[in-house]
C-alpha cells in the first residue's frame, strides 16, 4: 500500500500536532506529577526524619521526667505539712526541741516562731538559745538539723565558750506551702 504525497502531509501534519500536543499538555502533566511525586517523598523522608529524633529524644525525656518526679518527691518531703500555720509551727519547734534533746543539748529558751508568707509558699523561723558542755554536741545537733525530714535550714548560728560550758543560739527555718493552711484565728471561729 502506498500513501499519496497528500495523506503522508496529513500524516506528517496529525504527527506534528500530537508532537505539540504532547510538549504543551503531556509533558507539564507529567512534570507535575513527578514534581509533586518528589515533593511527598521529601515530606515523607522530613517525616520520618522528625520522628527518628522525636524517638530518640524521648528516652531523655522519660529520664528528665523520671529525674524530676524524684526531684519534685524529694523536696516535698523537704517541707512541713499541717492543717493550721499553729500546728506547723509546733511540728517545726518539736523538731527542733527533740534534735536538741537528741544531740545532748539543754534548750535554754525559744522565742515565739515568725513566718513570712509570700506567694504560695509560707516560711517560719524559730530562735532557739542553748547550752552544752561538749561541742561535740553541737557538731552533731547541726548534722541532725542538715539531715532532718522535714528540712530545717540553719539560718543563723552562734557559740560561745564560758569555762565549761558552750553556749549559744540558733535560727532555723521551715518551709510549708500555705495554700489551704488556716491560720490561728480562723480555725477557732
């Protein structure tokens, strides 16, 4: 069979325009779609990128959280707690009577505790005058005091030697959280 020279023009002619057809509708469809193809892969990989490391870094973050709860338990053993701001002042001066006691320790006299409250949180301060004959004693009433649960903190210390006695005095403070403590006054209304 053999074509005209005018039906291989049309062929050529039909050939031409599915060549353009195919530059200008084809070929941007498909660039498109392999574009957008590398685009999700992209994506995918940031993904999983992302991931890897958000796994990685949980490890650490279970282990600061882990930290932090012992941390978080450790000091709240630290502080005292009460119903009344009363009662944890008597719960800090017995404390503090019975390290005394404990460390061979005579109580000479104590002051009435203060407290100063601010924000969520309430410290009291209690004086204490004392008398010994050993300082040995004191050595171990001040390790007593760093070692105590509830924690008391020296905030002030001072001993003197007369012939055979030491005496001296001692502020210590406690902290408790002052939210829903009630003061004195209100729980006796």
């Amino acid at each position: 069979m053999q074509f005209s020279q005018r039906e291989m023009n049309l062929v050529y002619a039909a050939l031409i325009v599915t060549v353009v057809f195919a530059a200008t509708k084809v070929v941007p469809a498909v660039q498109s779609i392999y574009l957008d193809r590398q685009s999700n892969i992209e994506q995918v990989l940031l993904s999983v990128e992302r991931e890897r490391i958000l796994f990685e870094n949980s490890v650490t973050w279970r282990e600061r959280r882990i930290d932090v709860e012992e941390r978080a338990a450790q000091l709240e053993q630290q502080i005292f707690a009460g119903d009344t701001i009363p009662l944890v002042e008597a719960e800090l001066q017995s404390l503090l009577s019975r390290y005394a006691r404990e460390s061979s320790i005579i109580v000479g006299s104590t002051r009435l505790a203060e407290r100063l409250e601010t924000d969520d949180w309430l410290m009291i301060s209690q004086e204490m005058s004392f008398r010994t004959d050993n300082a040995d004693n004191t050595v171990g009433f001040l390790e007593r005091l760093s070692s105590s649960v509830p924690r008391l903190f020296v905030k002030d210390f001072s001993i003197n030697r007369t012939r055979s006695q030491y005496t001296g005095d001692i502020i210590v403070v406690g902290f408790a959280r002052s939210e829903g403590l009630v003061t004195g006054e209100e729980s006796r209304r």
